[in-house]
C-alpha cells in the first residue's frame, strides 16, 4: 500500500494531507486493522511532497498513456526528421507529412499496446509506476550483483532527509527533464507545464486547506 501523509486536525482526527493521501486512505477497508509507523515530516518536506507528487507527477499522470509509451522519443525523432527531409524546405508538404506522421504513430502505439495484457489500476497505483520510472530513468538507483547478475534497486526518496534546497532541486530538475521529455513535450510548452505545475500545488492547497 502506498504512503500517506496525513494532518491532526483540530477535533483530534488525522486526516489526509493532500488529493493523492485523500484516495489511499479511502481504498481502506472500514472494520480493518493497519498497522502505522509515524514519521514526523518537517514543513519543508512537505512542500517538496506537494510540489513533486502533487504537481510533477500528477500532471505527468493526466498526460502519459501506456499507447504513448510504447514509442520511443529515439523513434519518434527519426520520423519527425524523415517528414522534415521528405519536404525538402516546402512548408504545405511538411504540414501534410506531419499529419500522415500524426495518424501512423498513433497506430503504431495502438497496435504495440495491444500485445501487452494490462491490468486496471488506480491513480494512486499508476503515479506510483510513474514515480519508479523517473528514478531510474534519471539513475536514483543502485546496482545489485544478484545470483541472476547485476540488478538496479531504486532508492527511497525522503524529503524529509533532504538537508539542503539544492539537493531538492537536483532531483527535481532530473524528474522535470524526464517527464518533459517523454510526456509533456508533445502537449505544451515547458513554461505552459511549469504553470500548470503551480496551478495543481495550488489547487491542491485549497482542498486540503
């Protein structure tokens, strides 16, 4: 089960501190027993938390589908400058091939997500798979030499651990550079996506304020 970060209200209940906590703590079981282990989180920590799981990732989640996955930014590059060679400096040619280009990779992902049986998940479940992908995508990582040969585990993210800003935006830069890359580029400007950022943390405030 995924981590959640929750408040000690006024009237003495812990409630969900944002959206994403809001839909893990819903997925229990009412009558059950869970077992908590409690960390203290400083205020800083949970800005960072806000900013990367309630901003970068929840705008990565509303944008990336596993048929957008399935063609690489390498593949995608090639067609792209295919269509720009085929047009040879003619601007209505190169819009034309460029919707030809649209409609065949769209197919093409189509039909390559077809071959992979994928199970229903919760939003809370595929930010998670995000979350795993950009730390290896940018090496938060390190290698295990396993019976089977070397194997990469990934490793935690504490912001609460994190002793600088600097260190924060190192990782931060890394993950925005990766999503940017392999999810957003194709859908806005990274201005327009550092703004959407900002509206999500903001709105995310506001329904848990």
């Amino acid at each position: 089960m995924p981590k959640s970060l929750l408040i000690r209200n006024r009237g003495g209940a812990l409630v969900p501190a944002y959206e994403d906590d809001r839909e893990v703590v819903s997925s229990m079981k009412r009558d059950r027993i869970y077992k908590v282990s409690v960390v203290q989180q400083t205020s800083r920590s949970l800005e960072y938390h806000q900013k990367y799981f309630g901003g970068l990732l929840e705008l990565a989640q509303q944008y990336w589908s596993p048929e957008a996955g399935s063609m690489s930014l390498s593949e995608s590059y090639v067609l792209d400058r295919f269509c720009a060679f085929a047009a040879n400096g003619n601007e209505e040619t190169y819009a034309s091939l460029m919707e030809i280009n649209t409609v065949f990779s769209s197919r093409l992902k189509l039909k390559r997500a077809e071959q992979y049986d994928r199970p229903m998940k919760k939003g809370n479940e595929i930010k998670q798979d995000i979350h795993d992908w950009i730390k290896e995508e940018i090496g938060f990582y390190e290698q295990v030499l396993t019976p089977t040969g070397w194997k990469k585990r990934l490793k935690s993210i504490n912001f609460n651990a994190m002793r600088t800003d600097e260190e924060f935006d190192a990782f931060y830069k890394k993950a925005f550079d990766a999503v940017w890359n392999y999810v957003l580029s194709r859908h806005m400007s990274q201005e327009e996506a550092e703004n959407v950022i900002l509206q999500l943390i903001s709105l995310g405030s506001y329904k848990n304020g």
